[in-house]
C-alpha cells in the first residue's frame, strides 16, 4: 500500500464521531498536524476489535500536534508538540501545523 502523505506534510484529523471501536482520540479530531513519519501498513485496529480481518491494511504515521492548537489554555513553548500515532482513513490534507 502506498502512504497517501510524506514527513512534512501538513495534515488535518478528520473531524466527526464515529460509533464503536475507534483509535483516534476525540481531543485530534479537527485539530491540525504535521506527519513526522510514515510507520508501515497496519491491518486496521478499528476492525480487529470485532474479529474482523482488519482488511485492507492501513497506513500509520506519526503525527505532531502543537500543544496550543490542541489546549485553549496552554502556556508552555510555543513549539512543544504532542504525537500520535494516527491511521491514514483519519487524516486529510491541510491545517497549519
């Protein structure tokens, strides 16, 4: 499988709830990235917690988050970031990051 987005690329997570099982955490959802790097092709987690095959595979990334665009409050360094791991059907592209 081909990865969608390459390290430096800005990204965005998919805003929106979706029901069950799901990796990505509620407080990424809208919140803009940068990839940092392309982890390999995963069978999907969201899926496996059903017994499911998990196909197709996902691609992971490794994605940093500015903590101020992720906390309204947050006063520490300007260029301290957050990361997660997040799967490709979660990311668009955009956002500052």
């Amino acid at each position: 499988m081909t990865a969608r987005f390459a390290p430096g690329d800005p990204v965005r997570v998919r805003p929106g709830a979706k029901p069950g099982h799901v990796r990505t955490p509620d407080y990424l959802k809208g919140k803009p990235g940068q990839v940092e790097a392309v982890l390999g092709a995963y069978p999907n987690p969201e899926d496996l917690a059903y017994g499911l095959s998990g196909e197709p595979v996902r691609v992971l990334y490794k994605v940093g988050f500015r903590q101020d665009a992720l906390w309204p409050d947050y006063e520490g360094p300007p260029d301290e970031r957050l990361y997660a791991d997040v799967y490709e059907h979660w990311l668009e592209p955009g956002g500052e990051a």
